[in-house]
C-alpha cells in the first residue's frame, strides 16, 4: 500500500529470530527514473547512518576486546587538538555525549581530506552546543571522529578496517563502501547533473571525505543483514563462533546515559 502511494518506491524486509529468517518480503523498485527496475532481494541499498553500527561501533568493539583503546581514552591521545577538547572521550564518542552540535557540516571546510588531523582540528573547531558528558545529542561529526582514531590505530582507513574486522568474520560479502554493479537503489537525485546517484553514499558529510566515514557510507543488502541482526540476537555469537565476547557485548548495549534528556 506505501509503494502504491509512493511513499516509497520498493523495500525489502525479513522478520526472524537468532535462529534464522521467519519472513521475507520483497516489493518494488529500486529505481524509478530515468528508467525502472526492480527491486531484487540482493539489492544493495545506502545503509545511511546504520554504518554507525555495522562499521565504526562495530570495529571500535573489536579494538575494545583486543585492548588496543578504552572506553576512557580521549582523542588527544591520538591527535593533538584545540585547548579543552582533548578530554573528549571514546565513550563520549560512542554515546553522542561529546557536545558536537547536531547536523553541522563539513563540506568545503576541509582542504586535504586525506589528512586526518585537519578533519579532527575542524570538526572540534566548530561551536560546541553543550558540555562534554552533560547530555546526549546525536552527532554525525562525533562518528566521523571516532573513524579517525579507528584508523589512527588500525593503521588502515575504516573500509579496510571494516571488512577485516566485521564483514569478512560475519560473512558478509556483498556489505562494503564501494558497491559495484547496477543491482544497487537508488539513493537521490542530483538536479546538477540530472541523474539518480546509484551506488554513491546520500549523505554529503561522508560523500565530501570520499565515501568512507564513521558516520555513513556502507551499502549492504538483505542477507548480510539478517545475518548481522543475527549476531546480535545471539548475543554476539554468529553461527558457532563467538565473534565478540558476550562481556564486550553486555558493555555495548549497557544504558551509559540514564538520567540524560535524550
């Protein structure tokens, strides 16, 4: 019914549980313009901000579990950044309690995007709206922050990191940041140049950088993503391997920000 009314043009949805799909429901299409095509059930789609999940959470729990950061470290220990912003912390990343105000932007403020202590310095240049620790306020900026200290440690740029670490451990093959092919959704479209961006992250924070972000730019598809949801039903556990320990997994989804407005 949405489809018909053009709420949308297609979706792809599966209900199951840790043991497997229970459902499956495919419909519609995954371009409208210039042509029409079909929606398939591998058809990649832009996963947006759930990147925040799938990668950098997901590899920042990996490091956790390893000992390479804490929860405690704070980004001046991996950069050297502006007077009162060097006690911002992992935690205050993870938990969008850093006080980076909500749907700032980056685009054109960077000169050398692949020098990452210019990204750091700019983004905790920009106006702070609150205290850091005092409340919670989403932030894309914070993510694409806590990437930066991902690589800073990893020694490798968060795609890289993202498949060795969480992708390629889950079997999820077809989940990357550069999707290749034509059976991908369409994500917008560009008035410029008067064309859908097919396989081109939405968001422009991430699309400025490259496509590669703590904050968005994974494209994935319905399988990888029972099996992530899986995973995570399992208490960390994907098929009979133990990908990340329960201990690790009980301190993910522990309630860091009670009392908070948000």
């Amino acid at each position: 019914e949405a489809i018909e009314k053009k709420y949308f043009p297609c979706a792809c949805l599966e209900i199951g549980d840790r043991n497997g799909r229970i459902f499956r429901y495919v419909e519609g299409n995954r371009s409208v313009y210039p042509r029409v095509e079909p929606v398939y059930e591998n058809t990649l789609f832009d996963m947006a901000s759930v990147t925040k999940i799938l990668s950098t959470t997901m590899v920042a729990l990996k490091f956790i579990e390893s000992g390479k950061i804490c929860l405690t470290d704070s980004i001046g220990d991996f950069f050297k950044v502006p007077k009162g912003k060097e006690h911002m912390t992992i935690l205050n990343l993870l938990t969008h309690t850093g006080g980076i105000r909500y749907g700032l932007s980056i685009v054109g403020k960077i000169s050398d995007i692949k020098d990452s202590n210019e990204i750091v310095n700019t983004i905790l240049s920009l106006e702070p709206s609150l205290p850091i620790g005092s409340e919670v306020e989403y932030s894309c900026l914070g993510f694409i922050l806590l990437g930066k200290i991902l690589e800073a440690v990893g020694g490798d740029t968060l795609d890289k990191l993202s498949y060795k670490y969480v992708f390629e451990p889950l079997e999820m093959y077809n989940t990357t940041f550069f999707p290749k092919g034509e059976n991908i959704a369409a994500t917008d479209f560009n008035p410029t140049t008067g064309r859908c961006s097919i396989g081109i992250v939405n968001d422009h924070n991430s699309r400025f950088l490259g496509g590669v972000a703590g904050n968005a730019g994974v494209f994935s598809n319905l399988d990888d993503m029972s099996k992530f949801a899986q995973m995570l039903s399992s208490f960390g556990k994907y098929k009979s391997i133990q990908y990340l320990s329960e201990a690790i997994f009980v301190k993910a989804i522990h309630n860091y920000t009670e009392g908070m407005s948000q």
